[in-house]
C-alpha cells in the first residue's frame, strides 16, 4: 500500500465511523452575521480614514491594476498601518472582538445543535467569507465553527502580517462546499479531489444549508441549490432592504429568505426548522433506499 492509498484508507475509516447524518451550516459573515463589514468595525477607524473613502480607494485600485478586490483592501489593511501599529494575529483578533453581531447570533449555534440531536443529526458550522479570518476568531462566537475559510495574512517571524496567504473571493468560495461535502475541510487536503460515490459523501448537498445576504454569495447558493441543498437569503432586520433577496429569489438563487434575526422563535428560526425536518426525512428516505438496494444486490449475487 502507497503512502497515499494509507492516506485515503484512513480518511475513508474517519468518514465510515461517523454515527450521525451530518447537517451543515454554511455562512458567510458579513451582513449575514454582522450588520456591517467587520474591517468597518474599528480597523479602519484606526488607519485614521473614512470608511467609505477607504473602500472606494480599495475598488479603484483593484480595477485599475486587474486585481482582486480582496487582495486591494488587503494591501491598503497593511500600507495604512504602516508607522502606526503592527498587524499582527493578535490585534486582528482583538478588532474582531468588538464586531458586532445581529441579535440572537450568539445562542444561535447552540440552538441549532440541539435541533439537530432531536431529528439524529449532528450539526456543524462552517464560515465561507471574504473577511479576515483572524479577526472572525476574535469574535465571541469564533469558536463555534469547524472551519472558519477566509482570507488570511502571512506573518514574519516577528508575527507581524506581510503577505496575503489565502484569498477567498465569491468565485473560489464554492470549493469549500466540496471539500465540506467530500470531508477533506484542510485547504491544503488534495482529497478534494479525489472520486467518491453520492452515497460515500461525508454531507451531501442535501444535507447543507447556505445563509448569505447579496450577489457574492450567488456561486455557493447556486451550486448548494442545483444539488438539492437549501439556500436562504437574509437582510439586515432594521433597515428592511429587500432588494437584494427578490433578486436573488428572481434568479432562482436561494429557496426562501427573511429577516437576519437569529433570536429564538424569529421567523428564521421557524423557517430553519422546517428545513431540518425536511433534511431528516430525507436521510431515513436515503438510509431505506440503500437498505433495499443492498437487499437487491444481495439476491442477485446468489441466484
């Protein structure tokens, strides 16, 4: 055996000894589970510049050079604080700390474990953003995820950020549902691309459910709809701009959205409950399909 097919036996062996239908939550962060733009939340503030001007230099620069919006304002992050502070792990966790987040966010995910043990599903929650993922860890709820995908700095031996290490536009961002799907969740697992049948899948799309508030979202709301997922659009409970999410819904981009009120009893809540429910129903459905395939199988080898 190759040190590679010992890797995929192993990986194969932790995916077989999973005792539970696995149900994943998939979101994006900004305006999703914050009402702003984290980096709009104090770091900005603290180059001394006007949020809007920074984010118009930001879109400048990126058209004006052919590059990625992500990597403009994460030049600008560092060339701004140049002279002024160091950027390091620890400062973007501690600006992370005072992001704020929309009501009920903090309880949320607890509340959707416990959901999920009632119908014999075992939740996970993942973040799929184009923010900073030092600064989502900073947060009070960092800890809840089993993957935080975002963008990511380098950092000298001095701990200080230099160089972007990982960039996570709305293009690239559906790889993440197939290495969450597929159970190879490191981004530097090549699993991902490795063959599996649906039924060897770790979560099916089925099994996923995307909450995201605007277009750059569209790719993994497209990609988790196409595939029988659940994708729910969400906008910001105050303003009550629904703009974004009839066009999504136009467009056939996401099944269902309401307001980003994460409380107890919210009409998201309720929503989402239908949807376990439905996602429970359909593993028993699968689990009996397969019972009478191998049932099948059986019969048809000894005769």
């Amino acid at each position: 055996m190759t040190a590679n097919d010992s890797a995929l036996h192993s990986l194969n062996k932790k995916r077989n000894d999973e005792s539970s239908d696995i149900l994943a939550f998939c979101y994006d962060f900004d305006k999703t589970l914050s009402p702003e733009d984290m980096q709009a939340q104090g770091y900005i503030q603290k180059l001394q510049e006007n949020v809007q001007e920074f984010w118009k230099r930001c879109n400048e620069m990126a058209r004006g050079h052919g590059m990625d919006p992500n990597l403009a304002y994460m030049y600008l992050m560092l060339k701004g604080a140049e002279n002024n502070f160091y950027v390091k792990k620890e400062t973007l966790k501690r600006f992370g700390s005072k992001v704020k987040l929309y009501d009920g966010v903090d309880t949320w995910f607890d509340r959707m474990e416990k959901l999920g043990s009632e119908y014999q599903l075992k939740v996970e929650h993942y973040i799929i953003s184009s923010g900073i993922k030092d600064m989502i860890e900073g947060t009070k709820i960092g800890k809840k995820f089993k993957m935080i995908y975002a963008n990511t700095f380098l950092y000298n031996e001095g701990g200080s950020a230099v160089w972007p290490a990982q960039i996570i536009n709305f293009t690239n961002k559906t790889q993440f549902l197939f290495r969450i799907e597929k159970g190879a969740i490191d981004v530097n697992d090549d699993h991902v691309n490795t063959y599996y049948k649906q039924s060897e899948m770790r979560v099916p799309f089925s099994n996923m459910i995307y909450i995201g508030d605007s277009a750059t979202d569209i790719p993994c709301m497209k990609l988790v709809n196409s595939f029988g997922g659940h994708a729910i659009g969400v906008f910001d409970p105050v303003k009550r701009d629904k703009s974004q999410v009839y066009r999504l819904m136009r467009d056939h981009r996401i099944g269902y959205f309401a307001p980003a009120d994460y409380q107890e009893g919210s009409e998201l809540e309720t929503l989402v409950k239908k949807i376990v429910r439905y996602v429970a129903a359909g593993c028993d459905l699968r689990h009996e399909s397969e019972r009478y395939l191998k049932e099948s199988e059986d019969y048809l080898r000894q005769n």
